[in-house]
C-alpha cells in the first residue's frame, strides 16, 4: 500500500458526509461543476443532465437534480466525472483532511471516541 490510506466503511462515511459539498465543488475550482448560491441554496450543472438544477441539501449532504431526479454525493460526483473510485477517494480525503485543518473548533464525535 504506497502510503494510500485504507479504504474503510468509516472513511467512506466521513467523505460522503462530513465533506461538505460545496467544499468539494470549490476546491475542484474549473474542473469541477459550475456552481452558484441562489434562494439560499446551493446549486451546480448536474453531470448527469447537464442542467443547473442540482441542489445539495445541507441537512443530509447529498445533491438532488430537480431535472432528471438523479442523487449525488461527493463521492458520486468525481465518479460522473471520471475519476475512478480509488481515485476519487484518494482526492475526497485529501480535501477531507485540508477541510479538518481549517475547522479546528469543529471536532467530530468519531475524534472524541477515539
């Protein structure tokens, strides 16, 4: 394993959700879908359909597409767009990890347990 991290249910779990979406959309900056706040909302092109109409719901981090009622979460997204699994969850944790460094109040309980 070349310094990979292992690939667990609980890692997977924190990608899908504890990174939040839109943290996941800006740091993939022009690769990545476009995006825009509207009505207090999220929203981004769905990969899918290709329409503006996917918006990520903040209580449960997972986008819907209002067009063609696909779900995404992050994980979900950098496969649509290419990426291939380890792949994805290799990026995903790196962000994961930068998006921890920068919320040092925001401990998860998953850190408490340990």
């Amino acid at each position: 394993p070349h310094g990979r991290p292992m690939i667990t249910r609980e890692l997977l779990r924190h990608l899908r959700n504890d990174l939040p979406m839109p943290v996941t959309i800006a740091a993939l900056g022009t690769d990545g879908p476009p995006a825009k706040r509207s009505e207090g909302r999220y929203r981004f092109l769905c990969p899918h359909c290709r329409e503006m109409l996917a918006t990520v719901n903040p209580r449960n981090n997972l986008a819907h597409c209002f067009g063609c009622t696909k779900n995404l979460n992050n994980i979900d997204l950098l496969l649509t767009m290419g990426y291939d699994f380890k792949s994805a969850v290799s990026i995903l944790t790196r962000m994961y990890d930068l998006h921890r460094a920068r919320m040092p109040c925001a401990e998860s309980s998953a850190a408490s347990q340990e």
